[in-house]
C-alpha cells in the first residue's frame, strides 16, 4: 500500500477539489513533520519499506515471502490500524475513523463476495505486470505452492467485474482492494489533518 502512503501524503501538502468543471489548488497545506513526531506512523513507515522489497523480490522470482502474503497483509493493515487509534483516542476522531473501518469492511466484503462465486478463489487479469516482471504465468499457475488463492480469470470467472482486474504494474487491484486502500488513505489524510489543526490550535493559545 506504499501508492496509498505517498498519494495521501501528497494530497496533505495539496488540496484538490473541481469547482465549476475546473481543477483548483488551495495555497494552503498541511506540513507532514508534526506527524512524524507519532511513535504510531513508523509501524505504516516500516511496512511501506517492507512491501517496496517485497515487490522488488517478487519482480526478480524470489517468491518466498508469498507463502506469507496473509500475514503480511494483515500487518499492512494493522500498522494504518495502530495509527488510526492512536489518533482516536488522542483526538477523538471517531468520524473519520468509522468511515475508514467502512471502507475496509466493503473492501473485505467484496473481495469474499467474487471469491466465493468462485471456488475460493480470486481470479487475477494480469496485463502491464506481465511486463514489468511482477506477474508470471508460471507463478499464477503454481500459485498453490505459495500458499496463494489467486487464479488465473477467463471467460468462465463469474463477477469479473468484481476481480483483480486493475493492473498497475507493480500490483493488480480489485474494486475490494480499491476500497481497502481508501481505508488506509482516510487513515493518513485525516491524521495528518487533524494533528495539524490541533497543533495549530495549540499554538494560538500561547
């Protein structure tokens, strides 16, 4: 979820909204330091490294760590966790924090949902990742070595729509995992914010 770090990250320091069917920029931003003053981002810090390594092993067919894709997984999700309840129980953001939740839910939701019309199985649309080395057939085909429960889509998966059919290169996403994503950028957006205003607030009372 590295793309997700760095996209909300950047939005922090950008505002972007459409007014009136064209693009503005706000001058105002949100500095990203008083974030890292948080014990509770560097677990999201450290796994943001981990899954760039892990991506670059997997791009030279070093599949070891894909046995223990589920438990990495999990541990992504759970360091943008500890972050989100660091800043709740700080700051009292449980509207934010419950949108979030929201989010990942549907995203679990719909990925069990095209699993389970599948036999178990999430099938994958493999396009640009064939090129930049990220996905191998083989790989797809002997995906049960690993531990893996992705399979290779045709004219007979059901719910395509609802697969792994968004090839970035360096990853393929499903509507699900779009949505999980979403989860961790409302995370780091909104902690980003909210910490900025309270540090704000904080400094105009002195």
């Amino acid at each position: 979820m590295v793309e997700t770090l760095i996209a909300s990250l950047i939005f922090s320091k950008i505002y972007l909204y459409i007014k009136l069917g064209k693009l503005q920029i706000h001058k105002e931003s949100y500095n990203i330091k008083p974030i890292l003053k948080r014990l509770s981002v560097y677990p999201v810090i450290f796994m943001s490294i981990f899954y760039i390594y892990l991506q670059y092993t997997i791009m030279n067919q070093n599949y070891y760590f894909l046995q223990y894709q589920h438990i990495i997984k999990n541990a992504i999700l759970g360091s943008y966790m500890i972050l989100g309840l660091d800043v709740l129980f700080r700051y009292e953001t449980y509207k934010e924090y419950i949108v979030a939740c929201c989010s990942l839910l549907c995203g679990f939701t719909l990925n069990k949902i095209v699993m389970s019309f599948n036999h178990g199985k999430m099938p994958i649309y493999p396009d640009v990742s064939y090129s930049t080395g990220y996905t191998q057939y083989d790989m797809i085909m002997n995906a049960s070595k690993f531990n893996d429960f992705h399979v290779l889509g045709d004219h007979t998966t059901n719910l395509i729509f609802l697969s792994d059919i968004f090839d970035v290169g360096g990853s393929i996403w499903s509507v699900g995992d779009v949505f999980c994503r979403l989860f961790a950028f409302i995370i780091v957006y909104y902690s980003v914010k909210i910490i900025n205003e309270r540090q704000t607030y904080k400094n105009s009372k002195l």
